[in-house]
C-alpha cells in the first residue's frame, strides 16, 4: 500500500508541474500579446525607417527665424527707435496738425468772397425757409423753434433760426477749405482731383464740422435754460425739452445737407460752364 501510495503522489505532482508549467507559459503568451498590443499604436510616434524617407526633407529644430527688416537699398537694418524719439516724434506731428488747423480759422484762403455771403443766405434764409414750407404744405408739425414769437409769426423766428445756422455753416465751410478756389473752380490743372468729386468731399467734411458745432449750441441752450446738463430721466419737463430739440436737430441737418450739397454742386458747375 505504501508503495502504491507513493506513486499516485508521484503521478499527482507530475500532473500538477505539467498544468503549472502549461499555466506559465499561457501567461507569457498572454504578457507578450498584451506588450504588443499597448505598443502598436504607438510605432506612429517613431522615426519611420530611413529607406523609406531618402527624399523627406530633415524635420526643422529651434525657433522660426523672424525675417529682418531691410532698408530700401537693402543694404544695411533699419535703425532701432527710441521711445523717448518716438514720443518727440508723435508730439511734432501733434504739433503740425494743430497749427494746420488753427491757420483754416486764424488765415482762411478766401478767393471768392461773393461765396461766402452766397453760402450765408442759403444757410440762413433759404434752408431754414424751406423747411417752413414744407412742413406747411405736406401738413407735418412745425419745429418748436419756429412758435418763439407766436403761431403765426414765422418770418423773425426763420431769420434767427437762419443765423444760428449759417454760422454753423461757415465754420464748417473753413475747416473744410471750401473758399479755396482748388474746391470748385475750372478747369483744374493737370494731374488734379475731379472738381465735383472735391466738392462733394470737402461739402461733407464741412457739414460734418457743422452739425458738431450746432449739437454744441443746442447743449448750451439747454444748460441756460435748466441751469444745468440734463439727461433723459431728470424730469418730464427736461425729456419733453430734449425730445423737441432733438427732432429740430434731426430737420436742420437734413434740410440743410440736402439744399447746401445741392447749392455746392450746382456752384461747381456753374464754373465749369463758364
């Protein structure tokens, strides 16, 4: 029996080495699966092989090189600025735009002093009366500034109004140069800009200058009258007042871009029918 016995244990530890050994070897088929699998997609982060890449261009290291900047002459870098020069610099150039447009005031060029008076009427008389007829026939509510001295009397309300307006329009007409004979005479010399295409340009630019000035006389008109700047929402009494100023501001302007642009332009060909 003891005999026996030992066999069957001989026999058992045969089969359980056998299994053992089998189990080991399935694990490392396992691991080695499980290596290739992490590190296939991974061969993407690697050099390809170099028979593979005789004709790619070699990857580029460092920094990208930032080009120069080269005189005209292209011979030698332009010269670094200083702040100190480039603040100098930025004050002259202040400087020449201030007394450029303090000369359009201080010594306007006027080569046609009749135009100045023309302007003046349209401005003042023709605009202003205009608008006063329109708004009489076509049945539209007259602007508040033309009830100042009753319902009926319009004509001294027209010509106050008409002064407001006109001297707006000269300051604009100045800082635009439109007096300059280069803005509306013929023919113009060789090489210059189209005669109507300058009088439109520089009719805009005054108008603009214009309107800024008339929005600043509206502003003082309502400081005199309410003793301070009011603003949308201090009382009913200033919103009413600063509505009706404003809609006087929105018809002036209109009214006098569409008849001093229409005078300018017809101004412009007068001159070049002659």
């Amino acid at each position: 029996k003891t005999d026996q016995g030992r066999a069957a244990y001989a026999v058992v530890e045969q089969l359980g080495s056998s299994r053992s050994s089998e189990s080991h070897a399935a694990m490392r088929h396992a691991s080695l699966f499980a290596v290739l699998w992490l590190a296939a997609p991974c061969q993407g982060w690697l050099a390809p092989p170099p028979r593979l890449c005789k004709a790619a261009a070699p990857p580029r290291r460092g920094r990208r090189r930032i080009p120069e900047l080269r005189s005209k002459n292209d011979e030698d870098d332009l010269p670094e600025e200083s702040i100190g020069a480039a603040w100098e610099a930025g004050l002259e150039n202040g400087r020449n735009i201030g007394r450029t447009v303090v000369a359009r005031f201080a010594s306007p060029i006027v080569d046609d002093q009749g135009l100045i008076i023309a302007d003046a009427l349209v401005a003042g008389i023709v605009a202003p009366g205009l608008e006063i007829i329109t708004c009489t026939a076509l049945g539209f509510p007259l602007p508040s500034w033309s009830a100042v001295f009753g319902a009926r009397r319009l004509v001294a309300p027209t010509l106050l109004r008409g002064a407001t307006l006109s001297t707006c329009w000269f300051g604009g007409a100045l800082s635009a140069r439109l007096y300059a004979r280069d803005a509306y005479d013929f023919p113009p010399p060789t090489g210059a800009d189209d005669r109507f295409a300058v009088t439109f340009r520089r009719t805009l630019q005054a108008g603009a200058f214009a309107t800024a000035l008339l929005i600043f006389s509206t502003q003082l008109r309502l400081l005199v009258t309410f003793g301070f700047w009011p603003q949308l929402g201090d009382s009913p009494a200033s919103d009413a007042e600063i509505l009706r100023q404003f809609s006087d501001l929105v018809r002036d302007g209109l009214t006098e871009a569409l008849v001093l642009l229409s005078w300018r332009m017809t101004r412009t060909e007068l001159s070049r029918l002659d």
